[in-house]
C-alpha cells in the first residue's frame, strides 16, 4: 500500500513539469532582486517580458514541431525575411495589411516547404531546415542588400501600432499572451492537438490508428513559421528598423525556451505553459547577466550551457519515468 502510494506521489510530481520550470523561474528571480538594485523595478520588469515576447511568440510554434519528433532550425531566417520583406513594401508606402498579409505568407509557405521536404522526401529535419535557413537568410540579404531598413513614409497605422504601448505596457505582451492562450487551446483541446501528441509519442501507432503523420507535421512546421514571421513584424514594429542580420541565431533562443519549458526532444511531450515559463527564464537570465554585467560572448555560452542541462534533465527525468 505504501509502495503504490509512493509511486503515484511520483507519477504526479513527474507529471507536473511546469511546477519544476515555475520554481526555477523563482529561483532566479529571488537571486536577481537580492543581487542587483534595479531587477524588481516596475520599468524593468516591463522590459524583461517585452524582450522575451517575441521568443515566447516563436517558442510556441517550435513546441508544436518539436512535439511532433521534429525540429525547425529556419525560424531565425524566417524572422528575418519576414521584417524585411514587410519592411520593403512600407518603406515604398505600401498597405499595412498587404504587408503583414504577404510577409505571413511567406512564412508559412517557408514552413509548408520545410514540413513537404521532412514528410515527402524524408530529408531529416535538422538537415532539411539548416538548409532552408541558409536559403532564406541568402533571400534576405538579397532584398535588403545588405544594408538596414528604416525609413517609412509613415509609422501612424496599426501595423506599427504593434510596437507601441498601452497604459504603459507594449502591444506585444498582449499579443503574446492571446498567442499562448489560444495555442494551449488548440494544443489541449482539439484534435490536431491530439494528433501532434500522437505522432510524436509513437509515429507508428498513430499512422495505424488512421492518423497522417505527414499532414500533421507540416501544419506544425507551418504554424512555426507563420508565428516566426509575426514575431519578425512585431519587432519591426517596435524599432520601426529592420537590418539584414535580423533574427540571426534566434532559432537557439527558440529552441532554449522549448526544451526548458519541458518539451521532450524526442517528442510526444510538451506545453504551452510549460514553454512560456522557459521563454520568461530565457529572458530573466538575460536580463540578470545585462544587470552584473556579464561579457556578451560569456552569455551566449551561458545560454548554450542551460540547452545542455535542460536536455540532460530531459533525458534523466526519461529514465526516472520507466
């Protein structure tokens, strides 16, 4: 009797990752606030969340593909390409809407391409993607040619409303949170949710429950890409500047925020909150290190440190779970 109690005490407290991430995300706030003066200021935290918004934005995309078994390395490209592309159409006074229409439809076609390529021609994602984000970025700088986007007839229209404030808080904030929210939805209640869990669970018995393992990883890498170009626009909105280098290595952020937020690597396992806590302590480190700081190269290996302790306690927690 004690035996099987202590097993279910187990199955919950493994069951519930986001406690383990939220309690992280704890722990290093607590850190931060004691070690520097200006961490719990109202303006800064404001900034953290701002800065992270767009991570969280993208992150939630990947944690489809990367639910699915799959994942997306083009995402910074496409980031890119996107604002450019917008960039490009505003800077000749184009339409708003025809701007953020068109660059949305490139990323999902970008993605649509990356998930026929992974699916039709079984060309490994990793391969497939590092691939298409050298193509894309080779796009990007072919359009800007090299050189910063930045000036606009004018920036007193809704698309870069996107990058403005309400009642002291930035525009995309909200826009992260809805995207969360109605990505939890779709991942906890629907069938392609259940669909995503399947194939990444145990790609053969979904296929042979009926499930197309194919269609539904290229809605994944589709709605990847469509959330990488919004988060492109939203940072073009809020500097009103988009460079040939923009989102260049974002895909690591990306990827970083997932995997801390639980996402298993080898698929089946994964959530939104999960991924939006590993967005915020994405965010939060970065922060606290600009706050003691720390040396621009010692973060990026900082950063490149947590992917690798996150994946280790990926796999631990894998083998405690049998």
């Amino acid at each position: 009797m004690e035996h099987k109690t202590l097993s279910k005490v187990k199955a919950r407290f493994y069951g519930v990752q986001e406690l383990g991430v939220l309690a992280v995300l704890i722990v290093i706030g607590v850190v931060l606030s004691l070690t520097t003066k200006s961490f719990l200021t109202r303006t800064n935290l404001i900034n953290v969340v701002r800065q992270f918004s767009e991570i969280s934005i993208m992150a939630v995309g990947m944690t489809f593909v990367i639910i699915c078994s799959e994942i997306d390395l083009s995402v910074g490209s496409i980031y890119g390409i996107c604002a450019i592309i917008s960039g490009y159409l505003l800077n000749r006074g184009g339409d708003p809407a025809l701007a953020f229409i068109l660059a949305l439809s490139v990323g999902i076609g970008i993605g649509a391409v990356n998930g026929f390529l992974v699916t039709k021609f079984r060309i490994p994602a990793f391969i497939a993607t590092l691939s298409m984000m050298q193509i894309v970025r080779g796009g990007a700088y072919g359009i800007s040619k090299g050189w910063p986007i930045s000036q606009f007839p004018s920036v007193d229209n809704w698309f870069f409303g996107m990058g403005e404030r309400v009642a002291g808080i930035p525009i995309q904030i909200f826009i992260m949170i809805l995207i969360n929210i109605v990505a939890s939805r779709l991942l906890s209640k629907t069938t392609l949710g259940f669909q995503t869990y399947a194939v990444g669970g145990n790609a053969n018995a979904s296929r042979l429950s009926g499930i197309n393992n194919g269609a539904v990883k290229t809605v994944a890498f589709m709605i990847s890409g469509a959330l990488a170009a919004l988060g492109g626009m939203i940072g073009l909105a809020y500097l009103q500047s988009v460079a040939a280098t923009a989102g260049a290595g974002r895909e690591l952020d990306v990827i970083a925020a997932v995997i801390i937020g639980g996402t298993s690597m080898s698929g089946g396992k994964g959530t939104i909150l999960g991924t939006f806590l590993g967005a915020a302590i994405m965010g939060v480190v970065r922060n606290g290190m600009v706050l003691l700081g720390v040396q621009a190269y010692y973060q990026e290996a900082f950063i490149g440190l947590v992917i690798l302790v996150a994946v280790l306690a990926d796999t631990w927690l894998k083998r405690a779970r049998r």
